[in-house]
C-alpha cells in the first residue's frame, strides 16, 4: 500500500461509520446470547436456585445493554465507547471463572450418580463462547480506538492545512 | 463523453396510444440538448427511451457507433438525474453519491477520491456527513447530480430536475447546471417545459409537441426564425402575437389594421398576395407607433420594461415596452410592429 493509499484510507474514516467494530460487537451479543441459553440448560439438581442465578441475569442484561450502546458509540467513532466495549471483553473472560467453572468442578448427585453440574461438553461450548464473545468485543474495541485516534490525526491535519492556506 | 444517433424513434405504448412519432436526432459529442414542449408532448418519453428506462418500439439509438437500441439500462453507461433526485433517505450523501460505484466493486480509495472531486465540483464537501432530509431541495439536486458524475457516464440525462425548487433556487440550480456542462464538457440531454430553462442552457433546443419533433435548432433560431405557429407561440414570453391578415397591395390587411410591407417583405409574400396568413409579432417588437390602433387593458410594470395587455378589436394582444409605463386602463394608444414573421394559414408552417 503507498503512502497515498494510506492517507486516502485515513481520509476515508470521515465519511464512513466504523461498521467492522459495530459488526464485531453484535457478534459479541451473539455469543453471549448463546452462553446465556445454554447456561441453565441442563437440569443440576436446584444447584443454581441461589443468588447467582439473579446476578448472572442482571449482569446478562447489563452486558446486553452496555454492548448495544458501545456499538451504535463505536460505529460513530466515540472512543469512550470502544473503551467500555474492551471492559466489558475482558469480564466476559471473568464471567468463565464465575459460574462455569464452579458448576464444572462441583459434584452433585443426579439419578445417584454422581457428576459434575455442568458437564464437560458444556462447560466447554461456554468457554468457547464467552471466549469468542470477549475477543469480539476486545476487537471491536481496540479498532474503535485506533480509528477514533486517527481520524482525531486526520481532522488535525486538515485544520492543519486550512491555517497554512 | 458521447456521440449520439436517434434514428426515427417511435414509442407505441400497449394500449395502442402513441407518444413519440418518428423522433430523428444527432447530438455531438459535448453538446448540450434541450427537448422543450407542452406537458404530455412525448419529451420524456424520448428521454426515457434513451435511459433504457422504456423499450423503443421502432427506430434506433446508437451510442458512439454502437446500437444500444435493446440494450438493458445498466450497460448503456447513462446516468439520469431525476425531477424527484431519487436519494436514498437512509444513507448519508457520500454513500449516495458512492453507492453506484460500490454496485460496480470499485475499489474504495477510488470511490472515496471520485465522491470528493464531484463534492468539489458541486460544492458539496461541507454536506456530505448529512442525510438527505437535512438538506435543501436545490442541495438533494446536486447531490443527485454528484450521484450522475461520479460515475463518468458517456451521457447525462435530466428530466426536468429543477421543477421541484422556488424560482430562486430553480435560477441559481440552472447557472450550476450550465457550469458543471462547461466544466465536464460532457454530453448532456436535458427535458424541460420551462422555456427559460431551454433558452439558458441549451447548445440546441428540440421543440416538441403532440409526440412529434417541431423544430431543431439553436435557442437564436427557434427565437428569431420558429418553423411554425407552435414554435413561434411556445418559446418566447409572453408567448407572440398572431393575427390573421390579408396580403394585399404590398400590405398585410384585417378589419382592424393595415400594415406596411418592405420590399424585402413582398418578395416573401409574393406566392400569398391575396390570401390569407397568419402575422405574427412578438411582445418585444410592439412599439409605441402609428400603425394599429389599440386599448389598454391592463398594465404590469416590471422595473425594466412594462407588459402592455391591450384590446385591438376583440384580439388580446401583449406589448412589451422599454422601461416604466404609465397608461391608463382603457386609454387608446397606437402601436407599430417592429418586426414580424409569417406563417401560412394551412400548414402553420413558417413562411420563408
């Protein structure tokens, strides 16, 4: 790519919405959404029948919410937007150790046989899930930002140049 | 840019009604046609046929030596501009102007560089994060032109794309018009019904009435030499005067008036002494004089010059005289013709 090549693509950036982040981000909704459904999908015994199971719906919810706002911000290069997204990636990857992980590696016994609340297979489409809704959501994030600072240095050099001429 | 070719264009509809007749036109290439007529006299019709946008029954359209006659629309590399600008009210104008580019996979950089350079041109630059309803109606009308020139077509087509604007918008639209014509010396056909419009802008006028083509010709010729009674009546405003006279004895005579021949004048006239043709005068070429008696009706000053609406005999006639005016409603007045032409009665066809 020449250097004429890369001042068009940053000069690009006023005029379209940064939609690779906004996409990114609705995939992060996906794959949550699909943590989410598979969550309580099995039956455990009343193991979740406790505070977790309020929390994770209102975390669920703020997720959803947070996510959908950031990428409506993000498409419109706001970069505290794309920094709330990279957040909320990261406690996706936290989310693995809270509920997952615990209903993976606590016995209950069902039909008397024992076996892990959530089974192995499960636990690892969960993973998978929140792993890819996290990298989505990062992703989509850190170009929020690297595109928000350069269209910042675009709009900088053409006032830059306005005050020259 | 684009030489065209329409060869004895006919446009017979299903139900059998025929709007075009016959339509025969070279345009060169860089030319700026205007198609000027009444409503419902086939103009766009004839634009529509070229666009692709309706099949040509008989005839044939050729496009820099090629016959595009039954070619579909999105391979005769036209771009039309429409009266209603036909933007898409959920993009933003860059993507508007760009979306015709993004149909044909151009490159991005390319498409970015080709929507600034007509935003330019347009002056557009400042608007382009908008969306259509943000702007004004003579603003969609450009970017509905910017659409049309990013895309370099061979041939512009506009279809009476300033009737939707104030007349004040409509004046300055049309100067841009004139301007983008000189600066991308492209090949433009425009319809209109607005003589002023064709007047202004056109390198040739087609005047067209009832599906058939009146008169081709500069905006000067259809001015100062009309074909016939419907070109001499429609371009000019107010429209000519016509009466029916008598060549008699070097004179055209009516029960109203006499008026002198010149030498020059009988020798036109020689093959109609005795009988009747219509004169016809322009509103410009009455002058206060000796000739026709007249009443004033009405008078309309309009800072420049003054409309003189007047009686002779039970015949309306229009005077346009120079400057500010004072006549009193139904004051007799004398006028004097100082320029006229001749139409045979028959034919209605000028006479030459």
């Amino acid at each position: 790519m020449t250097n004429e090549d890369k001042i068009i693509r940053k000069d690009r950036l006023r005029f379209e919405k940064n939609k690779l982040s906004s996409g990114l981000t609705y995939l992060a909704i996906l794959f949550n959404v699909f943590y989410f459904v598979n969550l309580y999908a099995f039956y455990n015994n009343n193991y979740y029948y406790n505070i977790k199971i309020g929390a994770s719906i209102v975390y669920n919810l703020l997720f959803l919410l947070f996510a959908f706002l950031s990428s409506e911000g993000v498409k419109n290069y706001k970069i505290n937007m794309s920094i709330i997204l990279i957040v909320i990636g990261v406690l996706q990857i936290v989310r693995i150790f809270y509920i997952p992980l615990q209903a993976h590696s606590t016995m209950v016994i069902i039909d008397q046989v024992e076996r892990p609340v959530m089974l192995t297979g499960q636990f690892i489409f969960e993973v998978l899930c929140l792993i890819a809704s996290c990298v989505s959501a990062v992703v989509a994030g850190a170009f929020g930002v690297i595109r928000t600072l350069q269209l910042k240095s675009r709009y900088a050099e053409i006032e830059a140049e306005k005050n020259n001429a | 840019m684009a030489e065209l070719s329409l060869r004895n264009l006919d446009k017979i509809y299903d139900n059998n009604v025929q709007a075009v007749f016959g339509f025969n036109l070279d345009v060169k290439d860089g030319e700026f046609i205007v198609l000027v007529g009444p409503s419902g006299c086939g103009k766009s019709t004839t634009l529509r046929m070229v666009a692709g946008l309706e099949d040509i029954s008989n005839g044939q359209l050729i496009i820099d030596g090629n016959d595009v006659t039954r070619m579909p629309p999105k391979d005769r590399d036209i771009a039309m501009v429409f009266q209603n600008y036909a933007l898409y009210g959920h993009m933003s104008v860059y993507e508007n102007m760009a979306f015709s580019l993004v149909l044909r996979k151009e490159s991005k950089n390319v498409i970015h560089q080709k929507v600034l350079a007509a935003a330019e041109i347009l002056g557009l630059t400042d608007q382009l994060n908008k969306k259509p309803g943000q702007l004004s109606g003579g603003q969609r009308q450009r970017v509905a032109m910017g659409r049309a020139i990013v895309r370099n077509p061979k041939v512009f087509l506009f279809d009476e794309p300033l009737s939707n604007l104030d007349a004040k918008l409509r004046g300055s639209t049309r100067r841009e018009i004139m301007l983008l014509h000189k600066r991308l010396k492209a090949t433009m056909i425009y319809v209109t019904h607005d003589q002023t419009e064709a007047l202004t802008l056109a390198d040739r006028i087609v005047c067209m009435s009832m599906g058939y083509v009146q008169q081709v010709g500069t905006p000067l010729e259809l001015y100062n030499t009309p074909a016939n009674i419907f070109v001499a009546s429609f371009i000019g405003l107010p429209p000519m005067n016509l009466f029916d006279v008598k060549v008699e004895d070097g004179k055209l005579k009516n029960d109203l008036f006499e008026v002198s021949l010149d030498s020059e004048q009988q020798n036109l006239l020689k093959d109609y002494v005795g009988k009747e043709i219509v004169l016809g005068v322009r509103p410009e070429n009455i002058e206060p004089g000796s000739d026709v008696k007249a009443t004033v009706v009405n008078v309309e000053n309009l800072g420049q010059n003054t409309l003189v609406h007047m009686h002779v005999g039970a015949k309306r006639v229009v005077g346009k005289f120079r400057g500010w005016c004072k006549y009193n409603i139904n004051e007799e007045i004398t006028v004097s013709f100082n320029k006229m032409h001749f139409f045979d009665k028959e034919t209605t066809n000028a006479i030459r």
